[in-house]
C-alpha cells in the first residue's frame, strides 16, 4: 500500500481542457525504412538479451550516434 509521500505531485502541471486537443497538431514520426544489415553476432545478442524492442534500441543507439557526430 502507497503513503501519500510516495504520490507524485502533479501540481505544477498545467491544466488541459477540451480547447487545447482543438488547437493541437498532432505530428506523427517519419515512418522507418527497413534495411538488411550485417551486424557482428555477439553485438545482436546483446541486443536480444535485452528483450522485446531490441531493434527499437538498435534504433535509438545509431540516432544518439548521429546526433553526437552531428547528421
């Protein structure tokens, strides 16, 4: 059972109303190019290790590579 000192705050969150999903734009993601790649076996087993959506992770690692070595 939860203590009310573990609930979260949401105070500071502003309030939304029925005006705001009015004026909204909702932008939806590029949609992914599938592709072959070579990838050596141990790297693609750590990647499986770690679960369901390892080629989503896979995916996230080169985005964070490519905005660190600038696009």
């Amino acid at each position: 059972m939860r203590r009310k000192r573990d609930r979260a705050d949401y105070s500071d969150i502003p309030h939304v109303d029925a005006n705001f999903f009015k004026e909204v734009h909702i932008r939806w993601p590029e949609r992914k190019k599938q592709v072959t790649l070579r990838i050596d076996p141990d790297v693609i087993e750590f990647f499986k290790k770690q679960g369901k959506g390892y080629q989503s992770m896979i995916n996230a690692v080169l985005r964070k590579y490519v905005e660190a070595h600038g696009q």
